[in-house]
C-alpha cells in the first residue's frame, strides 16, 4: 500500500513538472518577439490580409503577420462568396421578421474614417450611439486623429480599461486596429467618386502650395498635366494620390502596381463587414442599419462639412479625365465596391429598399424642420466653430432657438473636433495630455543630402 501511494505521488510530481514546463513554455512563447511582416507581394491572400499593405517597418517596429485562417470573425465564414452569391448575401441581410426581434445591436464596431467621402456625416452617427450608450471609444490623447498619416499603433490612442467599443477617428489603417478592437467587431468604411475626393483633397489640404504654386487659381490643372513631375517634388504626399486607398493602408510606392492594388481590394472585402459608397448614402445606411441591427432613429443623420458652392471647383470633361488617370487605384477601388454595394441592394430588395431610405428620409426631414434653422451658416455663426482652411468655406448649422437644448439635435450638428473633446472628458475625466503632444505627428520629411 506503501509502494503504491509512492508511485502515485511520483507520478504526481511527473504531472506538475510537465504542466509547469508547457505553461513557462508558452508564457516564453507569447513574449517571445514578433514575426517580421514579409512583403505581401511574395505571399499568399490569406496571410497578407490584416497587415493593412504598410509592406514594412512602421516607426521602428515590424508587424507581426496575422494568418487570417485561425483569426476568422464568426460570420466571415460565411462571407467569403457573398458577393458571388446573392442569395448568400440575402440570408445575411436577415429579412425574416423574427430576426428583427431577435437581433440585438453590436457595440463593438470600427468605422475607418476615410478622407474627403463624407466620412464625417458616418462618424457622427457612431459617436451619438456609442455616447447614448456609454460605450468606450479609441480616443487620441490630444486632437481628432489616431497618428494620422502614420499607421495606427496603439500608442496613438489613449489606454481604455476593458474593451475599446468604438473605434471612428481618422488613422491609417494597420494590422494593430484589429488588436485594439474586440474580436466580433463589425468593420465598416465609406467610399466616394475619386473625381471630387481628388478635387476636395486639392483644394481643402491646399495642394497648390505643396506643389510650389500657391495661390494659382490653376494649379491643379497643371498639376495634373504633369503630376508625376510635381507629386516627386512635394515633401508631403499624402492626400496628393489615390486618397482613399492610401488611408486603407496601401503603400504610396506601390500606387502603379495594379496587380497588387486588385490583390489589396480583395482583402479589403475580406476584412470589411460594409463600405459605405457615399453616391448612394442612404441606400448604404439601410444596409447598415441591418448588419448593426439599428433602428431608423439611430441612422439619421446631417449632412456634416459640407463646402459652400463657390468653393468648389467646377470641373472640366479633360480635368476630370486626368484625375481618373492620376488616382488609378482609387477607380478600381470606388467601381468595385459600388457594384458589390448594388449587388447587395438587390439582395436585400429594391422594393423594401425605396421604402426604408423613404422612411429614413422623412426622420431626417422632420429632424431637420426641428432642429434647424439653416445649414448654410458662415463662420462665427451657430455654436460651434467649424475649421476652414484659408480660401475654403464650409457650411455651418444654425440651430432654432428651440432646440437649443435639446440633446439629440445638439448632438447631430456637433463637429467631431468639439465632440471628440467632450467624449475624452467624459471617458478620462482625470486625463491630461502628455506635454509636447500638441501638434498631431507626423512621419519625418525625407530631405535631400547637402
């Protein structure tokens, strides 16, 4: 009986000693350093996807590469071939009344906010839910941008105690978005026309002076006769190319390479629940009501930074046919995801489509007849200073005497730079911005050698 109860606390002993081995083993494992990020163009789609095309070392440090078959959303399973497949597309639309029931509203959600498509319009959207809710945002610790034109990293946003909710905020996006974010997070992005983005870009990030022709009242049209001649010579790029594409993380280095541009739009779809396509808003918020499992009321919405007539340039049939040529990758971009979008459409209904975005209208309208008193204000009018830069006007809401208190239509004309400062009080009341933190960064100029 001796002998046995011995063996057995050997045995024991064996047990413990293996168990604490594996477990220092995978600590060892879990610490150990990150995978570099290999060139995506030597790789398989399924291991590129997630590395958000950066195509190398971001501020010193390599990105560990994500292979997406173990790091599947719930739902992507099914995803792969809905825009081959229609009727798969119709089951995730969910047109069943039960599920209308049954559904409950996703609280984890990232929006990439993309420059100059009215992505603001969209963020407002989430930054009143998720403050009707009290749910978490990824909040920078100083401005409107999570390190924007830098990819994101985690140390452009402000550490939150549980789970990051609601991630909205212009960045660039990287494979680290999809670290902050939870899991099941729903990923959404919006796109526009590239012919106004790229003439919005110009204009409002005052490219002339960039381009060493400030002031001109020509300069993108010589600009783009020759863009390749002044892009090389602008210390900064961004905003000069391919916009959107850009601040979905694809390589400036790689704008001509059209394989690799068809390659990135393919993990695009992978990683992204719904892009937006601005042409067809409300036909887009549908939708989106639908994945978020959201009511009308929760999707209305104003038309958010819009630019008065006069300081948008009209534009030639030959213009608009050089800025095509200029932004290539966000032509195939836009025509891809505008005709999945009406792939989808048709999916969920024309029929209940037209009368949902009806429905959506006549919310906003009656919003608007409460609310508003004009939406065409200039600056110093209403409550909230909206920024302009030098030569843009940007139309401005006036709110009626009464409803000057009311929350909700506060909250719709709010600009996301006063409602950003709002929510970081709000979310980190003790918070204080780190001194020499009060100029967004951005990447260091490559400078010519004496």
């Amino acid at each position: 009986m001796t002998g046995i109860r011995s063996n057995m606390r050997t045995k024991i002993r064996y047990i413990l000693a293996f168990t604490l081995t594996v477990l220092i083993l995978f600590v060892l494992y879990l610490k150990g350093p990150k995978t570099p990020k290999p060139s995506y163009s030597k790789i398989s789609e399924d291991t590129v996807v997630g590395y958000a095309f950066n195509n190398g070392e971001r501020s010193g440090a390599a990105v560990a590469p994500i292979n997406w078959k173990s790091h599947v959303r719930k739902s992507e399973k099914d995803q792969d071939k809905e825009v081959k497949e229609t009727s798969k597309i119709s089951s995730k639309v969910k047109q069943n009344e039960q599920y209308h029931r049954d559904c409950k509203p996703k609280v984890n959600i990232t929006l990439l906010k993309v420059h100059k498509t009215g992505s603001s319009t969209l963020q407002n959207i989430f930054l009143r839910y998720g403050d009707k809710n009290n749910l978490n945002f990824a909040i920078p610790p100083i401005g409107h941008h999570l390190g924007y034109p830098q990819y994101f990293e985690k140390k452009h946003m402000i550490p939150v105690n549980g789970a990051c909710n609601i991630y909205c905020h212009h960045s660039r996006f990287s494979s680290e978005v999809l670290d902050v974010m939870p899991p099941n997070s729903v990923y959404i992005s919006i796109l526009r026309d590239p012919v106004p983005v790229f003439e919005s870009a110009f204009t409002y990030f005052k490219m002339d002076g960039r381009a060493g022709m400030p002031g001109d009242p020509d300069a993108m049209t010589k600009f783009l006769q020759r863009p390749k001649h002044f892009y090389n010579k602008m210390r900064s790029k961004v905003h000069a190319r391919n916009v959107m594409l850009f601040d979905f993380g694809f390589p400036e280095e790689d704008f001509d390479d059209d394989g690799l541009i068809k390659k990135a739009i393919k993990m695009i779809e992978k990683q992204f629940n719904l892009i937006v396509i601005a042409e067809y808003f409300d036909e887009s918020l549908i939708l989106l009501k639908e994945l978020l499992c959201f009511s009308l009321e929760d999707i209305a919405f104003f038309k958010m930074n819009s630019r008065k007539e006069n300081s948008v340039h009209q534009l030639s049939d030959q213009l608009k046919k050089n800025i095509i040529d200029w932004n290539k990758g966000d032509v195939m971009l836009y025509e891809h995801f505008n005709r999945t979008l009406w792939q989808r459409i048709e999916a969920f209904g024309v029929e209940r489509m037209a009368a949902e975005v009806e429905e959506l209208r006549e919310i906003n309208q009656k919003l608007f007849d409460k609310c508003i008193a004009t939406d065409t204000g200039g600056q110093g009018d209403g409550k909230y200073r909206i920024f302009q830069p030098p030569g843009v006007k940007i139309n401005t809401f006036v709110l009626k005497e009464s409803a000057k208190k009311d929350q909700l239509c506060e909250q719709m004309v709010k600009p996301e730079i006063s409602y950003t400062q709002d929510l970081r009080r709000k979310q980190f009341p003790n918070f204080k911005s780190p001194q020499g933190m009060r100029h967004r960064q951005r990447p260091p100029v490559k400078r010519k050698p004496f």
